[in-house]
C-alpha cells in the first residue's frame, strides 16, 4: 500500500506495540508529519475546542458519507452538482465595524475568508446556508402573505457614497414559506470561483428578504436568520448562523479502472476460514486481519472531529504451493509461486496484499480552525489475495 493507508497501517503498528515497548519519538514524529501532509496540513493543529462550534451542516455532511458504502473519494451529496469534489469547508460571517451600518434584519451583508482553501484545488461548488425559523400565527388570507423572496447578490465593487453606487450582481434567488423551518441553500459559486482568483474582489454577498406581496404585514426579520438580535446569546445563535460551504477537488482521486470496479463487485477475498485451513504445521494462508487506528492514542481526537478511529485491516499470510482459487490470485501469481516452487533461490513467493480498498470520510479541524470534511480512498482493506 502506498500514501496515507501505508502511513496509518505503519502508525497502528506503533501503536498496538505500546503495550510492550514505546516507539522512539522520532518515529512517532516522522509518521506524524507524513499523515499532516497527506491530509493537506502544513503543521499538527491545535485548536481550542471549547470556542469552536462544529457546524450542523458539516456534521449532516459526515454522516451522509459514513453511510454509504464508499467506493469512491468523490462526495456522495444526492442533488448537488459536487461532480468529483472530495473536499468540503465551512466558513462563518467575519464581524466588523461594516455590520452596524445594516440597522434591518431583512438585509444584510456576509464577508468569507477563504484564502484558506489551497490554490491547486479546483472549486467544484459553493452554496451560502440560511437558517429559517417558521413564523407562528400567520393569518392565511392570501397566499402572498405567506411567501417571501431570498436574494444573493455578489458584490462586484463597493460603493463610496457620495461617489457611486455599489455594483451586484444576482446570484440566486429562492421563494421561500414562512411557515416551514429548516434551511436554504443558495448557489454563490461564481462569487467564491472570483474570489479565489483573485483575494482582492473579495468584497462579500448582500443577502435581501423581500415579501412576496408588497402589502403584507409579517415582520421580515421572523423567518430567515441573517444576524445576530441583540439580547441573543451564542448558545441559540451558533446553530443558527448563516454558512458558506465549499466543495473541492484535491486533484489526487485516481479513477476507477474497470479491473478495480469489477473487483469491488465480487467483493474480494477476505480470507478462508480459519477452522478449514488454519493447520499446527502450516503457516495461515492469506487473509485478512483486524487492524483498528485509534487517533485518541496519539491524542489526535483535539482536532479529528470523527470518527474516533477506524478499521483499516490489513493482509498477512502464506500463498502457498499450488493456490487455490479463494486466495483470489492472478494469472501471473500463479506463474510466480510455480516457479518458485521449482526454484526457490531464484523467485520469491507471490505476496499477500490487499486488492480491494475503500475510501473512508473525516472530519476535522485544519489549521486555521476550519471545519474540513474530506473523502480519502483506499484507506480500509475490503479484501486480500496473492500478487
């Protein structure tokens, strides 16, 4: 195996050794700093998880991917248009003196830092979240009156007043019912695409709430959540706070060959059972084993928001002389062990390895304090054969 699953079967090794003997530091130290770079972090984060408030959305996106049979990178997200995005961030308002001058709750203007995300990923999609909270005792004399229209627009340039007038442009638009709670989601993906090319035309979105009937009494500020109200503390805020969500592509998801894909089908091979081939005088043949990767063990659990550990597997085992067709062996495997059989000395036995892998997803905190949802592939073995 190579990358991040040869990292963590190397780390878990280390770890199921602590029980006799502890690992040199630099040992730990070195598995460590890989395990950073193949998740895309410069340095061990350290973030203080009392001020840090782990987003619904992000933890609703985690467990769509743990919920599915992976075996794919790329996020399973029914609906949207992620395409091969294996990465998704969330980003929260950034508070300055610019917010007082919204005195209203039905306008309202957002700024997002995302220099976070990495220049050489590819931005797939971009959706604001809104939080909507039902209107009680709404009078339904017309149907109009229980309707307002959502608008995001992307600030192009400011304004200077006295000078000239901002320039937007429309991004989205959703009719929403005041009577329902739950969440909108509004396409930004040219705003942030722009942003992204260039940090400096980052000049936030300006969301509106208009009504859809222009005669109607309902106060605009009971239904869409844009800010904060005054006498509002963090605990009824923090979940209801608006959210830019981003989904990348990393550029290191490798395509499913039709080899793998029908490999996958079958399942692979996990291993025969033991009471059938298990024998005092012959080694194990081939097959897979349990191998748990703990991150509380390396006290990783601060920044890994979940899962707390996963079962990664690994493949161990004799492929013996002749195989037998449940060690799930290619044709030159076959060739291998025969000649091994009759020269020893000259060519080795075939190996017993993993030949099917899936991906797993993870949530976490980069180092910047960012929630970050990432698919990784071929982290856990799903099946062993000889190679």
């Amino acid at each position: 195996m190579r990358g991040l699953p040869m990292v963590l079967t190397v780390l878990a090794t280390l770890l199921m050794s602590c029980t006799t003997s502890s690992p040199e530091p630099e040992v730990l130290q070195h598995v460590e700093a890989s395990l950073l770079s193949l998740f895309g972090v410069n340095k061990r984060p350290r973030p203080d998880r009392s001020k840090i408030v782990i987003p619904q959305a992000m933890l609703d996106l985690y467990r769509q991917q743990t919920g599915a049979d992976l075996d794919t990178a790329s996020l399973r997200l029914k609906g949207k248009h992620t395409r091969s995005a294996n990465t998704a961030r969330s980003f929260h308002h950034l508070e300055s003196a610019v917010d007082a001058a919204f005195r209203t709750h039905h306008r309202f203007r957002f700024s997002f830092d995302v220099k976070s995300i990495p220049s050489y990923e590819k931005l797939q999609a971009a959706e604001l979240q809104l939080r909507r909270v039902a209107v009680p005792s709404v009078e339904d004399r017309s149907k109009k009156h229980l309707y307002q229209q959502v608008l995001v627009h992307d600030i192009v340039r400011p304004g200077v007043r006295g000078r000239r007038d901002p320039i937007f442009r429309l991004l989205d638009s959703k009719l929403v019912d005041i009577r329902e709670t739950g969440s909108l989601t509004l396409d930004v993906l040219p705003a942030v695409q722009r942003w992204m090319e260039n940090p400096r035309n980052n000049h936030g979105l300006i969301v509106e709430v208009k009504p859809l009937h222009r005669s109607s009494s309902t106060k605009l500020d009971n239904h869409i959540r844009l800010r904060r109200s005054v006498d509002e503390d963090n605990s009824k805020w923090l979940p209801d706070q608006p959210l830019l969500i981003t989904y990348t592509d990393d550029g290191k998801n490798k395509p499913r060959s039709a080899d793998a894909i029908v490999s996958r089908t079958k399942r692979g091979f996990s291993g025969p059972s033991s009471k059938k081939h298990k024998s005092k005088h012959v080694r194990e043949n081939c097959k897979r084993h349990p191998l748990y990767v703990d991150f509380a063990d390396v006290g990783w659990n601060d920044w890994i928001v979940a899962p707390l550990g996963y079962e990664a597997f690994y493949c161990h085992g004799d492929c013996p002389f002749p195989l037998s067709d449940h060690l799930n062996s290619t044709n030159h495997a076959i060739v291998q062990t025969l000649m091994n059989s009759v020269n020893p000395s000259a060519v080795p036995k075939a190996c017993c390895v993993p030949t099917t892998l899936r991906a797993i997803s993870m949530l976490y905190l980069d180092d910047q304090e960012k929630v970050v949802l990432k698919n990784y592939q071929d982290m856990a073995v799903l099946g062993c054969g000889c190679r």
